[in-house]
C-alpha cells in the first residue's frame, strides 16, 4: 500500500466559526475537518487509505461490529509547540499497544508505521484546530470496527480503521481539582483471563453502571478491584492509579492482563525513576490504603490517563468508610510530576526519552 489519498472537505468550516469554537473548546466535543480511514479485507490487505472530510459512517445493520463488539480504540495528542512547530507524543507506544488489542479481539493488525502516518496526515491536514489555548491540543482518536456483513460468530473478514481528531482544552479548568473516587464492591472490571488489558469499547461498556453509582453516591469516579478476591486496587473506568508513601516512593499496581497498560503510566514511572524516587509496580489492598491514609504512611493518590494527564485523588469511599487521602487537594509529588510531564509533552522540558516526535 502506498501513500494517503487526499479528499480534502469541499465545506470546511470557516475561519471565524472555528476561532470561536476552539476559544473555549472542552473536551470531546469538537471535531475537525476532516478524518482518516484505511480498509482491511482478508484478500486485499490493508488498503484505501486517505484522509476525507469527516462525516456519518453508512453501516449495514448486519456489521459484525454492531452485534458482537469486536471494536479497539487509542487516545493519543498532539501538541502545539513554542515555535509553531507541531509534536505527537509517544505515537509509536500507541500503535503498538492497537496491534496487542487487535490480537485480543482476533482482528486484523494494522501495521505500527500506518498507525503513526494516519495520525500524522490528519494532523497537518487540519493543524489550524490546534486551541491556542493553555493546555490546548488536538486528541486523537484511532479506532477500528469489524465492518464485515455477517451474523455468524467468527472473527470478521473485513475491518474499518479510521481517526478522529477533536480539540481540547485543559481537561480541567483551572488546574487540576481534587476528585472524589467510589470504590466498587458490586462490580469489576475485568478478570484474569478477559479483556482488561485490551483498550476495546467493551471495557467502557461494562464499567458504565458502576460509574453511574459512583456519581449517583456523590463522587467523581469510580475505581475498580480486582475480580478474584476483590481487595486489590486495579484502576478507574479509564485511567490507572498510583500511590505515594510518606517515605518519597510510589506504587502503582502491576500490569498481569486486567489493567491497561497505560502510556501515561510508564511515562510516569519513568519520571520518577528520573528523579531518583523510588517507583513499586505492587499490589495494594483497599484496606492497606485506608489505613495508610488514616496513619499518614500515604501522603498523596492520584489517577492518570492522556485525556487528563494527572488527577490528583482528595478522598475516597465504599460501603462502611470514607476517608481522606492527605489534605485532601492536590499534594507536591502528584503536583510536580504533572508539570513535568506536561512541561515535556508541550516541549517546555527536556525529553530525555524522545517521546515526543515533532511531525512540522
Ligand atoms: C486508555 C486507558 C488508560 C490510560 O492510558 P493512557 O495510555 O495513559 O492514556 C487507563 N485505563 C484504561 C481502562 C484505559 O482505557
């Protein structure tokens, strides 16, 4: 397969409609232009490539996808730098991470090099949806949906992969807030064996109800145990979690098949390894952090993920308790790897590990 063909919208939308939209642009609600789509077919390989305007899919009502959910998606940004260039970060982890949820799902593997050339097109196709806002970024959305018609259960034949890209302001406004996390005792997330590490749409599916009893109890998120004693610490609906003791170091649960393995996790990790603090991938129980936090041998908490980079995490309940994690706003560690990280992803900061990959 060679290069992207170029559809370019024949409507865009006009300069002065969209200075207004990306002044205050939130989160996943703005789309640009345009979008990327590459076809599988078992006999022709990954083929018909392009960048198009962006618009309404047309689906057959018997789409594999539609019935049995064979469906992975990423979440990657890119960012405005200082000097007008443009950088995606670590688009490289993504498309190796889309290649192991596609072997999960028993989908076609899109190769990594055309993961990271259709994030690329849509991005300098349609840079002028870059916010020029603080914290502003285009987030890209890669996705891929098994779009052959049959109703029998099999892997499918066919697959659409397409990318979206959606202008972003700071997730939170203001700077980072302090959330309130549900711990559910009635629902998990995924088990030993399933699709927890997988990013597919059934993941978000399934954690749905226990996010929504989470807010209708009065807290932000929900956070997840794991599935066979229910005691260990997994991570929210969609971002991982870590832990910082008294003592400097960090933990954060193991990677082992029902945690995601997240970008912003290993970034992290690393960020601190930097910094000479000392990070454990380890499991944590529930009873363990309550108990931390009341003695003061945990000092911050704080959840992450591309959409908000860092959360820091103020208090956290289940049935029977509610307890409060430090002062219950956003504690120094949690604070300064968030500058650090974002500092780096906006190239405000050295990048050490070259993540970032400067596309103009
Ligand atoms: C995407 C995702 C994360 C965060 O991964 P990043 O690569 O850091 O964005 C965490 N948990 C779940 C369930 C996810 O889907």
């Amino acid at each position: 397969m060679t290069g992207f063909a170029f559809e370019p919208n024949p409507t865009p939308m006009s300069v002065n409609e969209r200075s207004g939209l990306l002044a205050d642009p939130g989160f996943g609600r703005i789309f640009t232009d345009h979008m990327a789509t590459i076809r599988y077919s078992a006999d022709k390989g990954w083929h018909d490539a392009k960048i198009t305007a962006r618009g309404p899919l047309t689906v057959d009502p018997a789409t594999a996808v539609l019935h049995y959910a064979q469906e992975i998606f990423e979440g990657l940004k890119a960012y405005a730098l200082d000097d007008g260039g443009i950088a995606m970060f670590r688009a490289d982890a993504n498309a190796a991470r889309f290649r192991k949820s596609a072997q999960r799902m028993a989908m076609a593997e899109l190769p990594d090099e055309l993961f990271v050339e259709s994030c690329k097109q849509l991005v300098l196709t349609d840079r002028d949806w870059i916010p020029n806002v603080d914290g502003g970024a285009l987030y890209l959305r890669p996705f891929m949906i098994a779009s052959e018609v049959f109703l029998g259960v099999k892997p499918a034949a066919e697959y659409l992969y397409c990318v979206l890209a959606s202008s972003v302001g700071a997730y939170w406004k203001g700077g980072a807030r302090a959330v309130s996390l549900w711990v559910s005792h009635d629902y998990t997330r995924a088990a030993p064996g399933g699709t927890g590490e997988a990013k597919c749409g059934g993941n978000y599916a399934t954690s749905l109800v226990a996010q929504q009893d989470a807010i209708a109890r009065g807290h932000d998120q929900v956070v997840f145990l794991d599935a066979v004693e229910r005691r260990w610490i997994e991570e929210l609906g969609g971002m991982n979690i870590f832990f910082v003791m008294a003592d400097g170091s960090l933990v954060t649960p193991p990677l082992g098949g029902t945690i995601l393995p997240g970008i912003t996790r290993a970034s992290l990790i690393q960020l601190a390894r930097d910094e000479g603090l000392t990070v454990r991938e380890e499991r944590y129980a529930i009873e363990q952090w309550r108990a931390d936090a009341e003695s003061g041998a945990l000092v911050e908490s704080f959840a992450c993920g591309t959409a908000a980079v860092v959360t820091p995490i103020g208090r956290v309940a289940g049935p029977g308790y509610d307890f409060t994690i430090g002062s219950g706003g956003t504690g120094q560690t949690t604070a300064r790897l968030l500058a650090r990280l974002s500092d780096l992803q906006r190239g405000r900061a050295p990048d050490p590990h070259g993540w970032l990959q400067r596309i103009a």
